[in-house]
C-alpha cells in the first residue's frame, strides 16, 4: 500500500464494495466482518495523531508559561483506536438468505445511498440453485427432516426444459399484468413490443429466465433470472418443480452469480476481506457504476 | 405452498433467531429417510391430451354444465380463464369445433359414439337429442353423442368443422354434413320451409368427383373441401362471393372452385364468416369472398370477389399457415413472423385498427426474447373478431374483441396485442368459434 495516512483512505471509502457471501451466514454477520475488517486496517496505518494542547500554566500574577503538550485524552491508548466499528456506515443492496450464497453489494459511508438506488432500481438477479429429486423436505431445503420420498425415473431433460419454458413465459406474461400501465393503452402495447420490463411492484417475484443447466439424476441445476425474488421463494420453486413433473424435489444450494453488472468475478472471497482488498475492489465497482449509468439512474422500465 | 413446518417457533431479543425451522432436541437421523414410503406418481399416456375450454357459458357450447354444486348454470355468463373440461378426462378427445354457440368433439374409440356435441342445437348441428319423444332439445349443457351413420366400427373421424349452424365431419368414409341447408352449404338440394330443426338429415359425401376428401372447412354458412390432388370444392351461400364459383348464387352441390387456384395444390383454407384464404403448397395466399374491409385490394374496387384471386404483392415471405376472420387475415410465414391486415383490432396496439397492407406483428409480442430466442409462431386461428397464436414452445397468445371473455385472458376488456393466455399444458390445437375457445393440449410429463 503506498498511502499510508488512514484519513487519506477513510475519505476514499465511499462507494459499493462487491463481496462473496459463503452460505451458513447471515447477512449482518458478513456486514460485521467487513466493518471489522476495515476498522481494523485503518487502526493499523498511520492514523491522526493524538492532538495538542495548548498549556497555560503558571501564576497569573507572575509569569505565565505557555507550553505545547502532548495530549494524553486523545491518545489512542486511552481514548480507544481512532476508527470504530460504529463509525463505519455499511448496508446492503440485496438480501441473501441464509442457505444463500454469492454476490453480495455492500455499501460504505456514501455507498449507502448508492447501495439504496441500485435496490430501489430493480436490477435483475441470476441465481444457480441445485435441487435434488426424490425427496421432500419440511422447509424445502437439505437441513431438515425428508416427509416423502417418490420416484424420479421417468424424469428427462427434455421434460424439465419444456416445464420451465412454460412457466417462463407464464411469469413474463405476469410482468405485463404488474406493471402499471392499463394494458388497453399505447404505452402498454410500445414496452410489449420491446421486449421483457421491469414490474412497478416490488413485492412480486418475477421470473425473467428459467432453464437447466445440469442434470444428473436426481441432482440439476437451474439458471434463474429474476426481480424481487427471496430465498423462500427459490427453495419453494424447486418444490413446485418437483411436483409439476410427478416427483418431488427439495432444494440442496443457492448461489447468487449475478447482481446487475456484478458477477462472481468481481466478488471478493471470504480471505481477501481486508482492507487493500477492499479498496481494489471499491475502485472496480465504481468503473462499472460509471460505465453503465442506468443503475442508479432509471431512465425507462426496460429489463437491464 | 410449504405448510409442512411443524412447532415453528421464534425466539425474540435472543442470539439464535430462528425462521421456517424446527426447535429440535437431537440431530436429524438420516436413516429416518429411508423408512419412508416411495410414492410413484405415474406419467400420462403418450395419447392423453387435456382439453381446456373458455367463453361464453350460457349457450352450452363450452359442455361445463356445473361450476359449484346446486348452482344454475344461467347464473354464470362466461368463463374467462381456460377451465379443464372433465369430458375430455372420460373420453379420449383427438379433434373439435367450434360453431356459433355449439362445440363438437370428435372422441377416438373404436366401439360406441365417436362424435359429441354440446350447445346450440335449433337445426340439428348437433343432432338430435330429445328426452320426451318428439320434442327434441333445443340446447344441451353437456356433450351428448351424435350418431352417425357409419358402416364401419372402426371408422376414425379426421378433421369437423362448423359454420354458423351447419357440421361437417370429415371420416374415413367420407363426409357427413348435418345441420341448416338453407343456402345448400351442407351439401343437399334445399328444400323450401324445411324445419331443421325437426328434420335431423345428415347428408353423406363419400367422394367429390372421384377424389377422397382430405381436409373440410366452414365458413358461416358455406362449406369448402380440399380433395387429394389439391382440388378445392365449395358449396354454400354465395351472395358475398365466399364459394368462389363465379357467381353471387347459392349452390347446393360441392362444385369446383377455380380462378387463380385452379391448377394450384392447395393444401389449406381458413374461412371463418365469409371471407376465404387458401394456402397452397408453394407458400403463396389466394384469397375471395367478402372484401369490404380491404383483405384485398384491386384495382376496380370490388368488395365482393367470386373468383380466386392470387394476393402477389403481400411481401410476407413463404407462407406456412393462414387464418381469415370476419374482418382481417392473419399469415404466418416459414421464419414464424406473423403478417396482419384488415379492419378491427389487428394486434398492433390500440391506434391500429385497419391497414390493407399486411402489418408484421413484433416477434417479442409472441414472447420471443433473449430468454426464448427459439420461440416462433407456428399456427394461427381466427375466431370472428378475435385470433389466437400457437408457438413452437406450447403457448398460446390471443388478441382482438374480448366477445364474453373468449380471449381467456381473465377480463372481459379488449386486447389489443398479442397476450398469452395461461393454460396447464403444452397446447397442440385451438379451435375458435364466435364467442368461445377450445383448446387440446398434451400434459407437461
């Protein structure tokens, strides 16, 4: 690092910071790291050093002295180290559950408002979630107790491929119906003609893409992409997916892969959470927020 | 949808806050998994199709008689969203139709009825059906059995077809046309004041001038054949020009059609009222009929057109299926883009209500996006004021004049682009009539 004055780098900590949640782990537990962790990177350099005091000591009716003195109130020693976890402001722009993992945007000190747009902006989300056929769970997902077990032979690609078209085309049919517009107007026909929107609703899940990419029986993989989705949501889907083909099914992993322009590449692993990664890795989002304005400015409903 | 949590409980201002999960005293054993039964659902029959019907309730033709228990029918006037029909789960459907007010199902048995029908019956296009003899049913609520004449058991029933008040089933054995003959569209001499109604006379057409029939077509109150060799046959009313013989006369005997078409091969022709498009096997359109909304545009200005005319200057491509409604045409070409033109709600939006060019509608309307590059269009039917899309990848997509809710798109507003409508299957045929739709599809496993 060549800076080496931490005000210098506190000042410079106001943007999104992309970081990879491992799975098990709450958001507010990744949030309390990385504060940590900047916290105590800063505390390491060379911080403010503790200030002065102006001395007047003496008898006032005689001579009064004026000295400089160290001030031991504001040594880091007595008063704390100089940045605290409290200090650091740091949210999220999207939620991931527990069982979720991927990537995650955090915002930091003025990041917080970017972070803020981009959730407000509804961009899409890509989401690679394993499922299991063959079983059904209590909660849909592989740490609780299996309720029923049924057959899963006669599944083939080919059924999950058609199944998951259908219901794609379903879901981008509802987006039409939620977003806003009266569906007898111009405006409404002018947006179906360009192709998939954004619904004005921020509660509803939408799916914009759904397909398998594995399939090893009884494991696959799906591919989905959508808006306003929560982790409930995709283990339940993975349900509904094992009872449309005659089977059940129970979800075995979530995996965030992409946030808007934010992919995998650009998340940074649970060992690289200090702070010169950090700031690398501030440094690369903001060269992708000002390439694609549309992120924190909405400009029209069309899907990002 | 997960109702299976049991004892969830929550524990507030503590560290360990658990959602949707089980207080639990010991781990989970994982050999209790395996005590469990295997339950083995079981896959439909390749042959298997559920049938989905949607529209107008109150003429019977949808054959759903009761929606709740102890309720009339009559209370409820349509249906909007696609309803399973339950006749379909009893009797294997293979082919229907849908007439004006009145639908019939062809069923593939080799013993018993083959033929079903169920709505309007006042001139015996559905047959006869009576409880009290002589006096048979004007309407029927639920699919009843059409008997045929046929000499064979094992006859199949290829392809019905019904026009405003007529029938045209189209068997192994021929052709067999029952219903209103006042403008001689079923086939028969007309005779003066005949009380349909009452009289039940199925006329039976084995062969047209030597040749096997191989497709039929309805019009309102006209008929058309397409024999083997590519030959098109008409006979019906023809004061608008739809039998395409020459001449403003109703004919009673299936004569040939000519003009452009006559050394043509054609392989298919739409008519819904009174205006006909023909396809033939090089992927050009003829068309004649009623004009008057522009479907086609001459020089002389007509509006009626008896004679075939060849519709050169469309500049839509290859065509691979047509569709004629009362008011436009839609086209579908061999790269799956549909072509619009005519009068009414031509599925461009609100502002277009009528263009003599063809208008292409956008591929995205049909749902084709960087989701679904693969998805085109590949059949398309026209009710009278409405059309319905199928795709490659099983939806179907309706747009026009929301008549009793016979879109299905839950509301009884007009639809002024293409929307898809929701159905649980992959939908192989749709089949519309005025104001109601049917559609067969195969189950998703």
């Amino acid at each position: 690092m060549l800076i080496k004055d931490a005000p210098v780098i506190w000042d410079s900590l106001r943007s999104i910071i992309c970081v990879y949640k491992p799975p098990n782990v709450t958001c507010q537990r990744v949030r309390q790291t990385i504060i940590t962790a900047v916290c105590t990177g800063l505390n390491e350099m060379e911080c403010r050093p503790p200030m002065d005091y102006v001395s007047i000591e003496g008898n006032p009716s005689t001579q009064l002295t004026v000295t400089v003195k160290p001030n031991l109130a504001d040594h880091p020693l007595v008063v704390g180290p100089r940045y605290q976890i409290e200090d650091l402001k740091c949210s999220w722009s999207n939620y991931l559950g527990l069982h979720s993992s991927g990537v995650l945007l955090l915002g930091l000190r003025n990041g917080t408002k970017a972070a803020k747009l981009i959730r407000e902006n509804r961009p899409t989300r890509s989401y690679r979630v394993s499922g299991r056929f063959g079983e059904a769970t209590e909660n849909g997902f592989k740490n609780e107790k299996v309720v029923e077990r049924s057959t899963y032979k006669h599944i083939k690609h080919a059924n999950i491929n058609k199944l998951l078209a259908a219901m794609q085309a379903s879901h981008q049919k509802e987006m039409f119906k939620s977003c806003g517009v009266d569906l007898q107007s111009q405006t409404a026909y002018e947006m179906a003609c360009e192709g998939p929107i954004r619904p004005a609703d921020s509660k509803l899940p939408v799916i914009y893409g759904i397909k398998c990419v594995q399939f090893e029986p009884p494991d696959f993989v799906i591919e989905i992409q959508c808006i306003n989705e929560y982790e409930t949501y995709l283990k339940s889907l993975i349900h509904e997916i094992g009872a449309k083909l005659r089977s059940t099914a129970h979800c075995t992993g979530i995996q965030c892969i992409r946030h808007s322009y934010f992919t995998l590449e650009n998340a940074l692993l649970r060992k690289h959470w200090t702070l010169q990664h950090i700031i690398t890795n501030m440094e690369e989002c903001i060269a992708i927020i000002d390439e694609h304005e549309n992120l924190v400015k909405q400009k029209k409903a069309a899907l990002q | 949808m997960l109702n299976n949590t049991k004892r969830v409980s929550y524990c507030i201002l503590s560290f360990n806050k658990r959602f949707m999960s089980v207080k639990r005293k010991y781990p989970i054993n994982p050999d209790d998994a395996k005590t469990l039964p295997v339950f083995e659902y079981g896959v439909s029959k390749d042959s298997y199709r559920r049938v989905f019907v949607w529209g107008n309730l109150q003429t019977g033709a949808l054959g759903v008689p009761y929606l709740k228990k102890n309720r009339n029918t009559l209370q409820r006037e349509c249906l909007g969203a696609p309803k399973r029909l339950g006749f379909a789960e009893k009797f294997p459907v293979k082919t229907a139709a849908c007439g004006f007010g009145f639908t019939a199902f062809a069923v593939d048995t080799d013993s018993g009825h083959k033929l079903y029908g169920t709505g309007l019956n006042t001139d015996s296009q559905i047959g006869r059906h009576e409880i009290r003899s002589g006096h048979p049913l004007e309407i029927i609520y639920f699919p009843q059995p059409i008997h045929l004449p046929l000499k064979n058991p094992k006859t199949k029933i290829k392809k019905i077809s019904a026009g405003r008040a007529h029938l045209a089933v189209l068997t192994d054995e021929g052709l067999f046309l029952l219903g209103n003959n006042s403008y001689g569209q079923c086939g028969r001499k007309i005779i003066q004041d005949e009380n349909y109604f009452m009289s039940n006379y199925i006329n039976h057409v084995r062969h047209i001038d030597g040749q096997t029939i191989k497709d039929i077509e309805c019009g309102q109150d006209h008929t058309l054949a397409i024999t083997e060799n590519g030959a098109v046959f008409s006979c019906g009313w023809g004061a608008d020009g739809q039998t395409g013989l020459g001449t403003f006369n109703n004919v009673s005997v299936f004569s040939r059609v000519k003009g452009d078409i006559e050394s043509e091969h054609i392989i298919k022709v739409a008519s819904r009222s009174d205006f006909v498009l023909a396809l033939n096997n090089k992927g050009e359109v003829f068309g004649w009929g009623n004009a008057e909304y522009d479907q086609i545009r001459n020089q002389r200005n007509e509006q009626q057109i008896c004679h075939p005319t060849h519709l050169k200057h469309l500049g839509v491509g290859k065509v691979q299926d047509v569709g004629a409604g009362g008011s436009f045409c839609v086209v579908v070409n061999d790269k799956g883009e549909v072509f619009t033109w005519g009068f009414g709600i031509l599925g461009a939006g609100p502002k277009v209500e009528q263009s003599f060019k063809p208008i292409k509608l956008a591929e995205s309307l049909f749902g084709r996006n960087d989701f679904q590059p693969d998805s085109r269009v590949v059949k398309v039917v026209c009710g009278l004021s409405y059309a319905v899309a199928v795709t490659s990848l099983g939806d179907i997509y309706a747009w026009g004049r929301n008549l009793r809710s016979c879109l299905g798109l839950g509301s009884e507003k007009d639809q002024y682009f293409p929307f898809k409508v929701s159905l649980g299957g992959y939908v192989e045929r749709v089949f519309c009539g005025y104001d109601h739709t049917v559609a067969i599809c195969k189950p998703f496993i």
